[in-house]
C-alpha cells in the first residue's frame, strides 16, 4: 500500500444490494466487517446505504456515492438469478454496455467443467460485467467481482465477500489512521450534553462521540475521542478528564454534617 502523508484523508461509502435485506430476511454482515477492516487501512466510511433490487435505486445512489467519495464498495446482486442485476446497473451508471467477460466466462467454464457440472445461462450470468472492468479474484467460488472507476463491486454471501475484500485492501490508498480513546463517564448524556459539546467546540480537530449505558438503576455514558493527531487527542481527553471533574466536585457537598 502506497505510503502517505500523516494528513492523508480518503474516504469511502458503502452500498449494500438486495430485498432481502430490507425486508429482514436476510442480516447483514457485511458492513461491519469492511468497515472494521478500512478502519484499520486509514479510509473513512462516511456514508452507507441499503438499496432494494431496483435497477434505477442502484443507479441513483451509485452515482450520488462514487463522486462524493474516493471509494464505493458493493455487495449483493451478482448472482445467477434474475434479481441480481447490480452488474446491468453499474454498466447503466458508467454508460458502458454490460458484457459476459471473457476471461469471467473462461474461469467459469472451466470450474463447473472441473465439477462435471453445466454451465448453464444462469451460471453464466456470474460473468457479466461492465466492458472494460477489471476482476477482483474470488477464491471461494470463482465467480469474480468487479472494479470499475472508483467502484468496487462484490458478493453478498459473507464468506466471499471478506474474500474479495482481502484481494481489494492491497490496492487502495491509505490515509493517516485514526487514534482513539475510550473514557468512561459515570453520568448521563443528559447531564453531560452541554458541557461536552462546549469541549467538542473547543477541538475541532477530534470527533468525540457519547454511548449511552444503562445498568438497570443509573445512566452513564461512554465518550469515546478520535483524532489523527496525538496531541490534539490528548487535548481533548484532558479537557473531557475536567469536565467530568467538574461535574463530581460541584455535586459534592461543601460543607457535610456530621451525620450526612
């Protein structure tokens, strides 16, 4: 992965494909899993959107998605049945003619060949894609994704799709990675609200972010603080370590009885 330099940032979107998704039938899996992973790589996922087997939904949200960020991923639809059409649509998207891809159709011969299996027109379908797109490798299944543009699309059945996100991590660009820091709050958001926004307004470097808890008789409340430079972290963490002071000494009586 090419190097960068510490204010590197690139971001990145993700547009999961399928009915079966929004209706529930299906739980996702993998959304979480690749924004772990770009995480890690030092790519913000700013943005994701779940869309319904609709030709003209994955158009439009595609469109809006690759030119506000650096990366989109995909997944869902590229199957051999009549609803995955995810291939028709980013061919549609891109202008391009959607395509059985010759080298796709190769691998694929050869595989269902191997299995004594024909290789039907629905088979066939796993090698469409737009003309001019590059293959992202599946080593679960053969069938490959695609990349084309700022586009990388991919499987919905988990396993190959963390398959295929393995093949795609080495070629994108990292930005400088994200610190962060947890620290536990024994109050609630509602007593802390104001007070921390006035600190996150004081850092406008960081990006703190509050999670309620609750343990069944008390609110709490843990603040979570993110930034890509260690000092303007240790700042804000320094400054949320006050307020919480703050918070403790002026609920703490000053002048106790003897039998408080």
């Amino acid at each position: 992965m090419p190097e960068q330099t510490e204010t590197t940032i690139v971001t990145a979107a993700m547009l999961a494909i399928g009915d079966e998704l929004l209706s529930g039938r299906t739980k996702d899996k993998n959304i979480g899993h690749l924004a772990d992973l770009l995480t890690l790589s030092g790519i913000d996922v700013k943005e994701v959107r779940i869309v319904a087997d609709e030709e003209d939904a994955i158009v439009e949200a595609l469109n809006a998605l690759r030119s506000r960020y650096d990366y989109v991923f995909t997944s869902g639809g590229i199957g051999p049945t009549h609803d995955d059409i995810t291939a028709d649509a980013v061919s549609k998207a891109f202008g391009v003619p959607c395509i059985h891809d010759p080298e796709a159709m190769r691998l694929l011969g050869e595989t269902y060949k191997r299995r004594e299996m024909e290789f039907t027109e629905a088979r066939q379908r796993m090698a469409r894609m737009p003309q001019g797109a590059r293959h992202i490798p599946n080593p679960v299944s053969t069938a490959p994704g695609f990349i084309i543009g700022n586009v990388y699309v991919m499987a919905g059945v988990p396993q190959v799709f963390q398959a295929m996100v393995d093949n795609v991590l080495p070629l994108l660009r990292s930005g400088s990675k994200m610190m962060s820091r947890a620290i536990a709050c024994p109050y609630g958001e509602g007593d802390i609200g104001t007070l921390l926004s006035a600190v996150q307004k004081a850092h406008p470097q960081t990006s703190i972010g509050s999670y309620p808890k609750f343990d069944g008789q008390r609110f709490s409340t843990e603040l979570a603080i993110r930034a890509r430079d260690g000092a303007a972290l240790d700042a804000a963490a320094d400054a949320v370590a006050e307020m919480i002071k703050g918070i403790d000494k002026s609920r703490t009586p000053t002048n106790p009885t003897a039998d408080a």
